[in-house]
C-alpha cells in the first residue's frame, strides 16, 4: 500500500509572517555584512510597500509593479538633481 501524498502548492497571498521568514532566509544566506544591510534595507522597503494596501496576489504581475515604480523614483530624483544643478550654474555668483 503506498501513501498519497498532496504536493502543496505555494503561497500566492503573503503576510506578514511568511515574508519575515523569507527575509530572514535570504539574509542568512548572505556572508558579507555589507550585503546584509543592502538587502535588509531593500527587503524592508519591499514588504512595507507590498503591507501598505490590500493585495490579491503575490505574483509576476506585483514585482514588475514594485519595479516599475522604483524606475520612476529613481527617474524623477536624478532628473531633480540634474536641475538643482543646473539651476545653480545658471545663478550669478
């Protein structure tokens, strides 16, 4: 007689918990500190943005939202400091 056994299917809605654990998993596998702080404050960003409304779903579709968005900040704050500078160029001593 063999046993059956259900194959679980993972996790498509993350809270709190799993993705501590998952941090928690990732930051342990990390030898250099540097690295550990680089990627906590990454994770932290991560999850606080992903808490911070109601999702369906943790999927393709979400990271390449989170992606997206950090392209755009990151867009807007050089595009910021690029006219910061010139701006101060343009002003007489």
């Amino acid at each position: 007689m063999t046993k059956r056994t259900k194959k679980r299917s993972p996790k498509t809605i993350l809270k709190l918990p799993d993705l501590e654990h998952s941090k928690a998993a990732v930051l342990n596998s990390l030898s250099s500190l540097s690295s550990r702080r680089s990627y906590d404050h990454a994770i932290r960003n991560f999850i606080d943005w992903y808490c911070s409304e109601p999702r369906l779903a943790f999927n393709r579709t979400v990271v390449t939202e989170r992606y997206l968005g950090c392209k755009q900040r990151l867009r807007n704050a050089v595009s910021d400091r690029i006219q910061g500078r010139s701006s101060q160029l343009l002003l007489p001593a």
